[in-house]
C-alpha cells in the first residue's frame, strides 16, 4: 500500500462525530469533491487503485493505494486500512463504479466503520443493473430506448434489431476496455458479432446489453444530477452535454451547460422517489427525435465526472453531502442556469473535429470558452491536478480504442 501525504495546514472538522472525509476512486468527480471540503478545512483522504489524478490536489490531506473493490475481501481491507490510519468514522464518498458496488454490497458492514453517503444494495442495484433500471422506468411510464438482453453469441446471430445499435455492459463492476469505453457502436450485423465476442470475452455472456442507437449528436443528451435525502431533492441542477469526445458518438463529455429542462427533471425525480432515495445521483437522458421523447439511459448513483458544475451554478454537491451527514438542516435548492463545465483537453480536439467539419466555427468556440466555466482538472488554488492530466487522459483514450479495432476490420471485410 502506497501513502502520499501533502504537506498543507488543514483543520479538524468541527463535528467530533466526523473527523473528516474518505473519498474512493473516481477521477474528476472524486477530485471536485477533495477541493470542495479541503478548502473549507475539512481533511480529506483519497483511497485508489486505479486513476489518481486526486491525489494530486492539495487538498487531499493523505492518498492510499490499495488492492481495489474488485479484490477478494475488499471491504475487510479498507476497514483495515481505515484503522491502521485513523480513518474511522469518518465520510466515506464513492467516485466510481466498481467501488460503489463494493460499498451496496457490504453496506451494513462497512457502515460499521465509516459514515456512508451512497445507498445500499437493494436501492443501488436499481441503478448498476441497465437490466433492472429499464424495468423499473418502463413500471413508471419513463421512456427507454428498444433493449435486448442476449444470453449467448446465438441469441445475436438471430437477433432482429435494426443497425446501428451499441453493446453496454449492463454493469460497470469490472474495469477493462469495455466497461471504460461504455458502449461500443456496431453499423452492421459482422461488427456486431465481433464486438460481441470482444465483449464476452470480457464480461461474460449474460452482462451485455445491446440497444438502439439513438441518433443525434451530444446536444441532444441531457442530465440530471443531484444530492438527495430520504426521497427528496437537496441540491439539484439539469444540464446539457453541448460537445462531447468522440464527436459522432462519444463516450464523455466535454464540455456542459446548465439548463432548464423541467421533463428531464421531472421524469429523474419520479425514478428516485420510487427508490426513498438518498446520495449523490446522475441520470442521463437523450431526445430521440425520431418519436419525440426523452429516453433514459443510465442512472450513476455516485460521484460523476462533471460534478464539478454544481458548485459552479450554486449548488455544491460535495458540500451537501458532508452537510446532510452532520445532520445540518439544508434547504433544498437548484442550480442556476447558463454556467459551463469544460474537460479542456479533450474538448480541445472535439472542437478541432468540428471545425473541420464546419459545425463549429471559431468565434463559436471562443464563446464557450467566455462566461461562468469552470475546469474539469485545472483551478488556479491547485494548478498541479491541471498539469498532470492530459497525459494520464492521452493513455486512458489510447486504452480505450485498441478493442475497436477488431469491430472496425470486421466492418471493412463486410463492406468489400
């Protein structure tokens, strides 16, 4: 195990029943959450074994390197690891996928050790099974897209659907190249096939799904995020993915606005006030002009990358969470419009493609880069999270592509 400690002057929370905050995994999100409490003081420990662009933040008081959710007892070892460093009752705040399953899972244990901020199992499977959160949209009339469930390689062969779709897997529990890269697009039935094979090979047969490609670019994905408690709101803002990387189909965004998008917000609440919800959440949405709805698409019940707007637009989703586990009394409020998140990196290269397009020009996007827009890594109080993450996003990105390989040869076979 690996321990970085950052020289800075941090004071103790001012709850003794909190001495201070755990975040686990995460990248972006995860480092929102590290400046947002150690800039008021509150000490902050981050706990990875996979991306550590936190740990480079001043205000992450100390770093720890572990074996990760994904290793046999897992939760038995960050209890060890919380008492071997003083980490006991303190917040636990969980930044990825993995983690969070590990947490639901072993709720009731690791609640023994920790203050926890995300749902138990029962609640959060809603969310990290595609399977069971489309089941439960379709039970409260929320639109999704057409979704199969395949069981094996014949149940694709046979597979009447029409082209494009995208294989996700139906949980992110694993971390490989296909749970990174979210979805795979497929034009034609050999590409699919192939990423198929890819995909089991990685997951299994049973953990895939493969659904209808909604068309339209990034500006037709929405999102609502939040902090809830007991089943109702806290904090809570709705917003737009107006670019994101890659252009045509990506799978992150690059730069997003808050908006007013009352059907979004309005569909989101329904979801988690059939859940007595509580915890941080994001639920991604996309207009499918071919039938004019809104259609569910994931729900993340923990930490996302770009939870960084909320404080931004007023509402500080990091802050709330350590508010509401004080027991404060917080008064229930939304973000303000028209304020901007931006991955200045990879929207970089995203607005390039589009300018060689002609979609974008470049008074267009020096626009976006005017008005209330606040950083994915860099913030002048902690430049070095800034200078380190460009390449850390260069080799995660590169990661990402090798596996499409296989379905784009697939493709030109087909095609010739």
């Amino acid at each position: 195990m690996n321990i970085r400690a950052h020289p800075i002057s941090c004071t103790l929370a001012r709850s003794a029943d909190i001495p201070g905050a755990v975040v686990l995994g995460g990248a972006h999100g995860s480092l929102d959450v590290v400046r947002s409490l150690g800039r008021r003081g509150i000490p902050v420990a981050f706990v990875t074994n996979d991306h550590p662009l936190p740990q480079y933040s001043r205000y992450a008081l100390r770093s720890f390197t572990w074996a990760g959710p994904e290793h046999r007892d897992a939760a038995s070892a960050l209890q060890s690891l919380a008492r071997a460093h003083g980490l006991e009752r303190w917040l636990l705040i969980v930044g990825g996928d993995a983690e969070l399953t590990l947490v639901a899972q072993h709720h009731e244990q690791l609640s023994a050790t920790f203050r926890l901020t995300s749902p138990p199992w029962e609640t959060a499977r809603w969310a990290a099974d595609k399977r069971l959160t489309y089941e439960r949209a379709a039970s409260l009339g929320i639109d999704a897209p057409s979704s199969y469930f395949p069981r094996g390689r014949d149940d694709i062969l046979r597979l009447d659907c029409r082209f494009p779709v995208i294989l996700k897997p139906t949980m992110r529990e694993a971390r490989n190249a296909f749970t990174l890269a979210k979805a795979w697009r497929a034009d034609d039935r050999a590409a699919l096939l192939a990423y198929y094979d890819a995909a089991e090979a990685l997951v299994g047969a049973k953990a895939i799904v493969v659904q209808e490609l909604i068309q339209g670019t990034g500006t037709a994905q929405y999102s609502y995020a939040a902090v809830w408690n007991r089943g109702q709101p806290v904090a809570s803002l709705t917003a737009r993915r107006a670019r994101q990387f890659p252009i045509d189909f990506g799978y992150s965004s690059t730069l997003v606005e808050t908006i007013v998008r009352p059907d979004v917000e309005q569909a989101a609440e329904r979801f988690l006030r059939s859940l007595d919800y509580s915890g941080p959440v994001e639920i991604e949405f996309k207009y499918d002009a071919a039938d004019g709805r809104t259609k569910i698409l994931d729900v993340n019940a923990r930490l996302w990358t770009w939870s960084a707007l909320g404080a931004a637009a007023g509402v500080d989703f990091g802050h709330v969470l350590w508010r509401i586990a004080r027991g404060e009394a917080v008064e229930a409020a939304r973000g303000r419009p028209g304020v901007r998140w931006m991955h200045l990196s990879r929207d970089l290269v995203a607005a390039s493609q589009e300018m060689m397009r002609g979609t974008l020009s470049v008074r267009d996007y020096l626009r976006t880069l005017g008005g209330p827009t606040t950083f994915a890594a860099f913030a002048s109080d902690d430049p070095m999270p800034g200078l380190v993450e460009l390449p850390m996003a260069l080799t995660r990105a590169a990661i990402r592509r090798l596996p499409l390989l296989a379905g784009k040869r697939f493709k030109s076979k087909s095609a010739a």
